[in-house]
C-alpha cells in the first residue's frame, strides 16, 4: 500500500513517533512518503496558549456537564494559521493518510490549516495519532483532539478509521504541568504517565493496533467510539436542553444521590 | 502557503530524529518562571489571564445559552408565527390587488401599485427572511433546501405540490392544485371550495392573469434564494396554470446549472 504520513511536530515528540510508524510500515512492506507540516512562522509557546486560553474557562464547564462538553467540542472554532506549500497537496493517489499531531488544548491551528487545503481527501481512510503530555484521558484528550478531527474529515468526504495517542511525558509549560498529569494518571488509571509513553510496552502495542486498523480500514471511529451522536447546537430544543443539562446535570445527579437512592 | 519544498525521506527523517534525541527538550523547572525572561513575561501574563477566561467563559457561556439564545429563538419563532398569520389573511387581498394593477398597469394609479408591488414584497423578505431560514433549517448549499421557503407557502394557502427533481444544484416542483387559479376560495383549511363550488370566488383569481406568478412570484422567490445564496434562482416558468397548463413548473437553479436561453420559453 501507498501511505501518507502528514506530521506536524513542534518539539519533535510527535516527530518521532511519525518516524517509528514510518518504520513499521516499511517493515510490513508498505511505500512510505513523507509530508512535514510547518506553520510559516514558528511560534513561542506562550503566544499559542493564549490563543487557545479562551477554551480553558470552556473546558472547565465541560467537565461539569456532558451535554455542555459535546456542544463546545462540536461548536468551537479553531484558529488557523499560515503553512508552508505542501509538497503532496494532492493525496488522492495514497491508499491510506496518516495525520499526526501533538496536542495544543485543542486541535493544533497548524492541522486545521492543513485539513482545509489539502486536496484529494474524498473517499480516503485516514488514521490520525498525537503524542500528549499526559495519561489517554477519555475526555479531555482523546474526544478533545480526534473528534473535531474526525468531524473535519468527514466534512471533506475522508473517514477517521484508527487512532493513536501516546504520552511523550514532556510539557513546554513547566513542570506543574505535569506534575497535574502524573496526579490524574495514578487516579484515574493507577499507573503513572511513563507507562503511556511512546517507547514502552503500551506504546508499541497500541501502534501495532493503530496500524493494522488502518491497514484494514474497516472500523468507523466515531461509531465505535460513541460520537456519531451529534449534539443539536441550534433550535429551541436544541438550547433548552443544553441550557437544561448544564445546570441542572450536576444537581440531578446529587438529588438522586441524596434522595431517591435512600428510597429505593 | 509560502514557499515550495523538498520531498522528506525516511532516511533524513530518521537522522534528524537521531540528532533531536541526543539534545531533546526536557520539562522545565518552575524555577524557569523567575529565570528566563521569555517565561517571566509569558507566566506572568498567563497567570493574570488564566483566572479570568476560567470565571468569565463559563459566564459568559452560561448568560449565552440560558438567556440571549433561548431569547433570540423564541423571536425567532414569534416572527415565523408572525409571517405565517400575515401571509394567510393578507395573501388573498393581496393577490386581488396585485392582479387589479396587472390588468390596468399602463396608467394611472394601478402603473404605480404594479411598480411598487415587487418592493414591498422585497420588504417581506427583509423582515420574515431570516427567521425563515433559520425555522426552515435551510442549507445555503443546498438549492432543494432553499425551496423549502415555496413548500412553507404553499402549506400555508393550500397549494397542492410535488417535487419532481430533487438536487444539491437542481431542484424541479409542479404545483398541480392551486386555490388562486379556478376559483379564489375562502383560505380555510379544510379547503371546502375545491369540493363544494358554493364556495368559489371567480372575481379574485389569477385566472386570466400569469403574469402574477411569472413576475411577482417568481420575483418574490428569487429575492428569497438570493438571501440565501445569490447563485440561486427560479428560471422563468414555462408551465403554468393560468395559461391553461396542468401544472406550474418551478425550476429552481444554480449559475452553473442554468438552462440555455433556447431551452427556456416563457
């Protein structure tokens, strides 16, 4: 097969873990080529978190709601920014696309960017993988970075059929940062962040599965992963219920847990 | 995009990486903060800001969906009502004048209600036509979707009609019963003109005069699609009931779908 793997890296983890992909395909026998997405104008970090600090008042509210969390992933709007000419600006001739990416809050600007322009998308399998900071959290990462990814495609007629995210145990924001992370990694997995990491035993595994999933191009992510549901953003209803779930999700679930269990 | 590049090789891959793990970045202390002056400015920036996206977004979000959202769908709805009551009692006195100027529209008053006629049904569509679109959850790329606006008013009046093509770029629809044509019945629903001829009106109908709904309607329509998409259109009508047709044939089209002048005879 003919594989494309458009990669954009900021501090090289992502980097990286493109080149071990890259590895493993050849190793199977697979044609590899290569496309670097870079922005014109490398960035400070600093600058890119500002950017998306909006967000994080956001994201904060989504944890406290499901359906308010489902809404923002399927209605904010991504920054974009300049990138380089491509050198395959057209990927029709490719069987399969790999995109990968590291995580910036949301969807990294340069990705967008690269999902918008890039042409021959219709009809193509396309596999995408990050390298995070921290542990594979459902939520803030995993739904956060691949959903509007999975979105994006879809609108361009390509569909999303495998996923890989690994922990590059590194944060440019300083080492509370990931003091944070290592935290909710023992609390919500009991294992620490170096157990996700790209060179360990999870690491090679969940590429091997990421691989043979795309090779295979047969499972539909969003499906499978349950966010083929879409939220109605607009209408009446649509509000209401958003309204309705937003401040009163947290309270129904504290009423059941006061009330109506003690009942039961 | 800027400039051109070179095609990357695993091989330059792989010795880039190679250099990058001998010297890869490594998770700064919290030291940094007060060290490097690059942090110092951003940290501190970031520390000012942080705290306040993480009180007003949620703010902000909470006042816009609680409050100014179900506010403007509730105006929203209050309009469509609106339009619809208006364009139910209001469309039989306004076709009767709309035909009275027709059939006198070379002198006189009836030259200026002709002339005026189209904007003020241009008005209409300034004031209903964003409700409209957003109540009839119309794709702006979508032609079929944008003549939900003429299925809308054909619900409305009583109009009996079919789509017959049904496209993204090319949409077809034949109204086969109207109650404006025969016979100007009183607008009720249950349509009793169509079944009992005591109910009939001869007087106000658009029998005798097509070019009501070649001119004004069709007028009425394009300045609709036009807010929707200005590549939008109602071809001129080549069927109508008026002149004695089974039908009225509504062709709506995009530029790049348009007939040729020779195939439309209207």
């Amino acid at each position: 097969m003919n594989i494309l793997i458009a990669f954009y890296s900021r501090t090289g983890y992502t980097k990286e873990l493109a080149l071990l992909i890259a590895e493993e395909l050849m190793a199977r026998g697979h044609e590899v080529e290569l496309e670097r997405i870079e922005p014109l104008e490398d960035e400070n970090m600093w600058p890119l978190l500002w950017r998306t600090q909006w967000y994080w008042g956001a994201l904060a509210l989504g944890i406290l709601s499901n359906k308010y969390r489902e809404y923002f992933i399927n209605n904010y709007r991504i920054p974009e920014v300049e990138i380089r000419s491509l050198v395959h600006q057209d990927v029709s001739s490719f069987d399969r696309i790999c995109i990968g990416c590291g995580k910036q809050t949301i969807v990294p600007c340069a990705i967008e960017s690269y999902l918008r322009i890039v042409d021959g998308l219709k009809g193509k399998k396309v596999g995408a993988f990050a390298t995070w900071a921290g542990p594979p959290l459902k939520h803030f990462e995993v739904e956060h970075l691949f959903r509007p990814i999975a979105d994006r495609l879809e609108r361009r007629g390509a569909s999303l059929v495998s996923i890989l995210g690994l922990s590059s145990r590194y944060h440019e924001y300083h080492g509370q940062m990931l003091g944070i992370f290592e935290f909710l990694s023992r609390v919500r997995f009991g294992k620490p962040i170096s157990y996700f990491g790209v060179h360990s035993e999870y690491g090679r595994k969940n590429m091997k599965l990421f691989l043979d999933e795309l090779i295979k191009g047969s499972t539909d992510v969003k499906e499978s992963r349950g966010w083929r549901r879409s939220f109605q953003g607009t209408g009446i209803r649509g509000v209401a219920s958003a309204s309705l779930w937003t401040t009163l999700g947290p309270l129904r679930h504290e009423f059941k847990k006061r009330f109506l269990e003690r009942y039961r | 995009m800027g400039n051109s590049r070179d095609r990357l090789t695993v091989d330059e891959l792989r010795k880039e990486v190679e250099e990058w793990r001998k010297n890869r970045p490594k998770t700064k202390s919290f030291i940094s903060f007060f060290s490097d002056p690059v942090d110092r400015a951003g940290g501190a920036r970031t520390l000012l800001i942080l705290p306040a996206t993480m009180v007003m977004v949620p703010i902000i979000e909470l006042t816009n969906l609680l409050l100014i959202r179900p506010v403007l769908a509730t105006l929203h709805t209050i309009i469509v009502i609106l339009a619809t009551f208006v364009l139910r009692f209001f469309a039989r006195p306004l076709i009767r004048i709309g035909c009275w100027a027709i059939r006198g529209k070379d002198k006189g008053i009836r030259k200026s209600i002709y002339s005026m006629y189209p904007g003020f049904l241009h008005l209409t569509v300034v004031v209903f036509g964003p409700s409209l679109r957003r109540y009839l959850r119309i794709d702006p790329s979508d032609i079929r979707s944008a003549g939900s606006f003429q299925e809308w008013i054909d619900d409305t009046l009583g109009v009996e009609g079919i789509w017959v093509e049904s496209d993204v770029s090319r949409a077809v629809r034949h109204e086969t019963w109207c109650p404006f044509v025969d016979h100007g019945i009183p607008l009720d629903p249950t349509c009793k003109g169509k079944y009992d001829p005591s109910y009939r009106d001869n007087t106000s109908c658009v029998k005798g005069c097509p070019e009501y709904c070649s001119v004004f309607m069709r007028g009425w329509l394009n300045d609709f699609l036009k807010s929707v998409n200005p590549e939008f259109e109602v071809e001129p009508m080549r069927h109508l009931m008026p002149n004695g047709d089974e039908y009225c044939e509504m062709v709506y089209v995009t530029k790049r779908t348009r007939s040729t002048d020779s195939e439309v005879k209207p």
